[in-house]
C-alpha cells in the first residue's frame, strides 16, 4: 500500500473537533458550582466505592489541570460540585 504525501495544511487534524463534556469543569471559574440531582445516576454511589461518579470525575479533572473542587451531598442526596482553586 502507498501513501500520499500532502502538506501538513491539507490534512484534518482530529484533535481540533470540539467535544462534548457532561460536566461543565472548564467552564467553572472558582467559587463557582453546580448541582447534579439525587435521580440522576451520576450522584449515586459508585459500586465499590462511597464516592459518586461526578465526584470522581471532578477529582480526575482537578489533578489533570491543576485546579481543586469540593464535592458534598446536600440533604435531598443530590451532590454539589464547587471550585475552589
């Protein structure tokens, strides 16, 4: 099989699509949150674990980009997702 060369200005680059985010980190400035409902499964409990699957995924994103969240399950058992740094 052969290629063809083309200048690097013809060809699409993929890591230029926008993507689709479920939770909104990138767009938090600090002191800024948001509430996940108690029905929704991302506030549940993940199996294995005390944590839901939002608040995993806030620490994930906290330690890729170098920024912190506070995760707390308010009374109704929904959860709430604040920067703080």
């Amino acid at each position: 099989m052969t290629y063809e060369v083309k200048p690097a200005s013809e060809v699409p680059n993929d890591s230029k699509r926008a993507r689709h985010h479920r939770y909104p980190f990138g767009t938090m400035s600090v002191g800024y949150a948001f509430s996940v409902p108690a029905d929704d499964p991302a506030a549940q409990p993940s199996p294995g674990s005390p944590t839901s699957r939002v608040a995993n995924a806030a620490g994930l994103y906290g330690r890729r980009h170098g920024v912190k969240f506070e995760s707390r399950r308010q009374n109704d058992g929904s959860m709430r997702i604040e920067r703080i740094a």
